[in-house]
C-alpha cells in the first residue's frame, strides 16, 4: 500500500508540473497576442495621426496663403486654433505644435515620402534639418534601420551624414541622400571619424587601450549604431598563434551584408607603419584559415587617436580595398571641424602628387 500511495504522489507531481507548464505555456501566447495588439494599434494611431498632422499643416498653409497679409495674421490664427483645439481636444495643439504641423506640410509636401515606420517625434527632429540631402538620408535609414527616435537624434548629432559625404563627389552624395547608406564594397562601411562620444571618456584623461576595448564592450549596442548597418559581435582579443607566439586582434566582427569578418585593432596614440603591418597579418591569417568558400575578403580597421595619412598611404599598397586606418573622436564634432579636417587631408595629398 506504501508503496502504491508513493506512486500515486510522484503521478499527482508529474500531473500538476504539466498542468503548471500547460499554464504557463498558454499565458505566454496570449500575452504574446495581446503584445502584438498592442504594437499594431500604437502603429495605427501613430499612422493616423501623422497624416492627420499633415492635412492640418496643408490647411493652415493654404489659409495663410489666401487670407490677409498684414503681418501677424498667421499667428493669430494659429493662437486663435489652438485656443479652440486645446478646449475640445487636449494639450497637444499649442500654438508651438500647430507651428510644428504647417512647418511638416512645407517640409514634405509630397505625401508618398512619408514613412508609416516613422512618428510624429522622428519628423520633429528631420524638420530641424535644413539640408534636404541630409534630411532625407536619415528619414531613409531610419525608416530601413528601424531607429528609435533617441537613435536618431544622436545620429543626426554625431554628423552621420556629412561624416559620410565628406568622401564622396555630388553624385555620390545625392544617391547617400535618395537610397540611404547602401553597403556595396569595404570602402563604404568604413567612417572616418568615428565618433565614441557614448563612452563618456574624456579626450585629456589619461587611459589605456585595455580601458578603452572594455568601454567598447560595456558599450556594445551604442558601438554597433555608431559601426553600421549589418554588424554583429564575434569575439575581443581573439587569439591566433604563428610559430609558437600568440597575437591578440581586439575586437572581431561579422558583416552580414557585405559576408566578410571586419577586425578592428584600437590605437590610443599615433598611427606607426608597425600597427599597419600588424593588421595586414591579422587580415591575412582569417583570409587563409578562418574565411569561409563563399564569404568575401576579411577587412582590417585601425581606430586610432592620432592618424597619419601619409604613412598610410605609403605603407598600404595603391589598390588597397582590405586596410582602413580611422580617427575615434570621445566627443561629438561640428561640421566645421570635419570640413577643416577633410581640407587638411586633402592639402596633404596634393602636395605628394
């Protein structure tokens, strides 16, 4: 009898486990459809409601067009709508928003370059942007990125774009600002500078590169929004022996889009001819042993503080598509120094020719 109650125990156990793992099992699919509700109705309203900003901004701009042209009749009426707005509708139709609204009408006219992906506070921040290249670059990669509207406020303040065109001629630039970052070779994935204002690292406090690799890595997410489209996370300090004797490559990405690994070595001081030598090796050693049949040629990229053009220019070969040195900023620069510094390196180049 004993044992057929302790039988019967271990089968009720059995039971209600299953049961407890049926519940909980069927709690996760419902909340799953409820959180997928959700996120369907905040599209729809933020869809709906951006288009309604938009038919409000053609209203207002038309009767300012066609009503009286003393000065001042525009903010009248605008003061004059959001009175009565705000009374039946709420807090959000200030005279400022109403501002916002006719600005979003003048600014995108054309109702098909509107982004269902986007909302109301991802336009409030494109319509500070007064370069219509620029302006439409980051609607494009937000839209194809996915960006939160934090994502894109710090892009847009790191310079993404005139960091991007600097290198470029017109026509480059104006198909950046019409299909976005496309990734097409090894020279379009690399920047230069890279900005690493996120790691809150000051430019005249003394660190190591071991500091600064770890600050990458507690940094990760903020790294790869600032690396690009398409990266994901390898390996730090990975290990590669030759002949007995072991070399560290600091950081290990893959590229999905452009199927290659990118190594990155990081430089707290002046580039040397050593440093470009090393990567060499390094690329080399992962094209050989670790580059899959139908994954294109490995990419090295050196971050350093202090770039010198000329010894990368004549330490990597003229048809160099694999070797990239960049400068890292720890703060976030204004277009005037990235102008200054595109005009020194160009100054340089010149006269070497």
């Amino acid at each position: 009898m004993g044992v057929e109650r302790k039988g019967q125990h271990k089968l009720s156990e059995t039971a209600k486990r299953m049961t407890k793992e049926a519940n909980s099992s069927l709690y996760n699919q419902i909340r799953q459809i409820l959180l997928d509700a959700q996120n369907t109705v905040a599209h729809t309203i933020n869809l709906v409601m951006v288009q309604a900003y938009f038919e409000i901004g053609r209203l207002i701009v038309e009767e300012e067009q066609h009503g009286e042209t003393r000065a001042g009749y525009g903010e009248e009426t605008l003061v004059t709508l959001s009175r009565r707005l705000r009374a039946e509708f709420g807090r959000g139709y200030s005279v400022r928003n109403l501002r916002n609204m006719r600005t979003f009408y003048v600014t995108f006219k054309n109702r098909q370059t509107l982004s269902a992906k986007l909302s109301w506070s991802h336009y409030i921040l494109l319509m500070r942007l007064d370069d219509e290249h620029a302006r439409n670059f980051y609607l494009k990669e937000s839209e194809a990125e996915n960006w939160s509207v934090r994502e894109l406020d710090r892009q847009i303040n790191s310079l993404l774009f005139e960091r991007l065109a600097l290198s470029r001629d017109k026509a480059e630039v104006k198909a950046l600002a019409e299909k976005g970052h496309i990734l097409e070779s090894p020279r379009d994935l690399v920047k230069d500078p890279y900005v690493l204002e996120f790691l809150g690292l000051q430019e005249q406090v003394v660190y190591t590169e071991k500091e600064l690799e770890t600050a990458l890595i507690d940094n990760l997410q903020s790294f790869l929004l600032e690396l690009g489209k398409g990266f994901s996370f390898v390996s730090r300090q990975k290990r590669i022996t030759l002949d007995a004797e072991h070399f560290y490559i600091d950081l290990v990405f893959y590229n999905r889009l452009l199927h290659c690994f990118v190594l990155i070595d990081l430089k707290i001081g002046k580039l040397t001819h050593q440093d470009l030598g090393q990567m060499q090796m390094y690329v080399n050693y992962y094209d050989r042993e670790v580059r899959g049949k139908d994954e294109e040629r490995t990419i090295g990229i050196i971050l350093c503080h202090d770039k010198k053009e000329t010894i990368a220019r004549y330490t990597l070969p003229e048809n160099n598509t694999q070797i990239f040195a960049s400068k890292y900023k720890l703060y976030l620069p204004t277009e005037d120094e990235l102008i200054r510094e595109v005009d020194q390196v160009a100054k340089r180049l010149e006269g070497m020719e």
